[in-house]
C-alpha cells in the first residue's frame, strides 16, 4: 500500500508539473524565450531549495531517464528527416558533427584551462559535454519561431544537431576515462580511443539502417490494427538503441539513421507515425528538462555561475564560430550563411546530461560540474535562443513563402482581370 501510494503522489506531482509547464507555453511564446526554460526553471522552483522541496539527487537514475529521452527524441528527428534534407545537407553536417565538435572541445578545454587555470584534462571534459549543439533545442525552437531558412541552413543545422551526440559522447567518455585514470595527455592517449571511436559510429550506422529498413519491412508487411503502427515503431526504436548500445555501438546515432529510414521506406501511415511521435518527442523532452531542473541546487549553483558564465562567452563567441568556419571551409559556403550557424549553436538538454557521466562515473569529479554546465546552457539558450530570429533577419536568410496569401476566389479573379487590363 505503502508503494502504491508513493507512485500515486510521484505521478500527480509528474503530472501537475507537466500540465503548469504547457500551460505556461503561450507565455514563453509572448516573451519570445525557448519555451523549454520554463520547465527548467519549473524543475528547479520545485527541487530542495525551492516552494516543493523535493529532494532529487540520484543522478544515476536520471541518466537511465535521460538515456531513454534523448533516443525517442533523436528517433523523432530521425522521422522529421527527409532524404531531401540528407542530400542538401549531409556532408556540411557531417563535417560540424565530427571536425566542430572536435574542434569546439580542444578550443574551450585550451581556453578554459588558459583563462581560468582548470587543468587541462578537466577544461577538455567541459569542452567535450559542451561540443555538441542540442536536437531537442535546435528542432523545437525553428519550430516555436516558425522559421523557415533559405539555402538549406534549417537542414543542415536539423542534421547536424541529430548525428553530432555520438562525438560528444565519445569525447566525454574518453575525457572521463582519462581523468578517472589519470592517463597521460599525449597524442598516442587519444590514439588509443580511435578504434572504440570506429567500433561505435560503424556499429550505430550499420544497427540505424538495418533497424530502420526492418522496421518499415514489417510495419509495410504485416497488417496489424491501423492505431498499432506508431506503437509498433517505437518499441523498435527502443529495441534498436538498447541492442546497438549491447553490442558496443551508438546507440543515439543509430536511432536517429533509423527513423530517417523508417520515413524513407514506409509505404503508409507515416503521418499517423511522425504525429505519434512528435507528441512522444515533445512529452520526453518536457519530462528529461523538469528531471534535470530538479537536480539542480540553486545555492550551490551560484558558486559556479562566474565559470559556467565564462564557458559560455569562450563557446558561444570564439569555439563554436572557429569551429564552424573549420568544418565549412571546405564546401564555399557563403559568410552570412557560416555566421548563422556558428551563432545557431543551441546547447540544451544534451550537454546537462552528458554532464551527469563524469559525476557518477567513480572520479574525482564532484556534481559542481554538473551546474557549471547547467549554467552555460541556461545562458545558451536565453542569448541564442531569444535571437535567432533576429540573427537570421539581420543576416537576411528568412526565406519567403513561396506562395503569397491565398485570396477568396472572386478577389483572385478580379484581381486577375485588372491585371489583364493593365
């Protein structure tokens, strides 16, 4: 009885705070902040130190939430993604998936360990969880602001934000290792990673397309009943991610190649699918951002603000902009195009939990590097999120709509014949 009551209360708090959260959203949209804010700083108002006093620090537990979150949000992604937005987009997104999120970790980890003498192995951790740009922040917001990008910018940064999560992993997890182990920081250290580096994208890549083509297969195949396909498609996008992480590979990139087949290769239903999980991608987000806000201590987390504050000027002003003139330099990719997307480098729920691994890994890093990422997404996506609609009107990339209000049909032949007069 005792347990039925304690998840009795735990889902009327989840849900309660589910409901203030999307009810707020119009607020959020008035204000022009990235709506996602809120159910941090709703997670936060209700942790220890604030009006719920709930005490949540099991950061294990939510890394096993995370872990799930993110893969139904990169599946998601994967569905939005067409095979139009691959051939117009791929090898720029590959290229800031794998050289800038390898440069943006090395220029903040140098920088870091310069500016405020954190040690180096440390300063290249921060940088690894902070390289990667953020698919739940960067889909959600072009969607709040109902952008639409010319040049094929909004598909580059849609990809890029889905397959770059793999580097970022691999990185902190190599940067953990080496901390944790105190491993010398020389070349051949990091040469010594490159086959796990090949293990898990070859392993994720090959699982995505295999999982992806099977998965259309079957749902094309075997008639099931009609509200059972969307259901179908997320239970193997569990399975996919689960098996492909089992056997060493990544998980996050498989799903994400995975649902980008799946919409590729359905036959049918596959708007009742997208919708399906559109919902399911928006329900994982608002749950892993309330989940991470809760884990955070607002008087500890000022101690950290001057770094985390710190880190993000070094990323959002210098990394994340050399990175990006890095990975494009190659394609003739025009300025204002490359200064977009050096500025549209969104960090969100991504970066605060990649930061939970060095934290419940057996090291000697404490949950203060936790709030120092907290900190720097917090200010990436107030400042990057409150302009990027600004950003793309200044730099003038705003497409326009390729077919002008539609008139009544009589005002359209009126207006027809006076142009036939003229």
């Amino acid at each position: 009885m005792e347990l039925l009551t304690s998840i009795e209360v735990i889902l009327v708090f989840v849900s309660f705070l589910f409901l203030v959260g999307c009810l707020l959203t119009p607020v959020a949209d008035r204000l022009g902040a990235p709506f996602l804010l809120l159910f941090l700083f709703i997670g936060m108002m209700m942790g220890e130190n604030g009006i719920g006093g709930v005490q949540f620090d099991d950061f294990t537990f939510a890394y096993d939430i995370g872990s799930i979150a993110l893969a139904l949000i990169l599946f998601s992604g994967g569905l939005d993604t067409t095979r139009a937005s691959f051939k117009k987009a791929g090898m720029p997104s590959l290229m800031l998936a794998v050289v800038g999120v390898i440069a943006t970790t090395f220029i903040v980890g140098l920088l870091i360990n310069f500016l405020f003498s954190v040690p180096l192995a440390l300063s290249l951790l921060l940088g690894a969880v902070v390289g990667s740009t953020d698919a739940a922040a960067t889909f959600l917001l072009l969607r709040q602001r109902n952008i639409q990008l010319k040049d094929g910018l909004g598909e580059t940064l849609m990809v890029e934000a889905g397959i770059n999560d793999p580097m970022a992993i691999f990185l902190t997890i190599t940067m953990v290792t080496i901390v944790d182990n105190e491993l010398a920081m020389d070349a051949a250290t990091f040469i010594s990673f490159l086959p796990q580096l090949a293990q898990q994208l070859g392993l994720g890549l090959v699982a995505g397309i295999l999982g992806g083509f099977i998965t259309a297969l079957l749902i094309n195949r075997v008639k099931m009943p009609v509200s059972l396909f969307a259901p179908f498609a997320m239970a193997a996008c569990l399975l996919i991610f689960n098996l492909t992480a089992l056997s060493g590979g990544s998980g996050f990139l498989a799903v994400f190649i995975g649902g980008a087949i799946l919409r590729d290769r359905m036959t049918h239903q596959t708007e009742r699918v997208s919708q399906f999980h559109d919902g399911l991608s928006w329900i994982s987000q608002i749950v892993l951002f309330l989940m991470l806000g809760l884990l955070v201590t607002p008087q500890e987390l000022l101690n950290h603000v001057p770094l985390g504050l710190g880190v993000a000027a070094v990323l959002i002003f210098i990394a994340r902009p050399l990175a990006t003139v890095i990975s494009l330099a190659p394609f003739g990719i025009g300025w204002r195009q490359q200064a977009f997307i050096g500025w549209v480098g969104l960090r969100g729920a991504v970066p605060i939990f990649l930061a939970i691994i060095p934290v419940i890994s057996p090291g000697p890093v404490s949950s203060g590097f936790f709030d120092v990422v907290f900190v720097v997404v917090v200010a990436s996506l107030l400042l990057q999120g409150w302009t990027i609609s600004l950003a793309a009107r200044w730099l003038r990339l705003i497409a326009d709509p390729e077919d002008g209000p539609k008139l009544p049909l009589g005002k359209g032949k009126a207006k027809a014949r006076a142009k036939g007069k003229d």
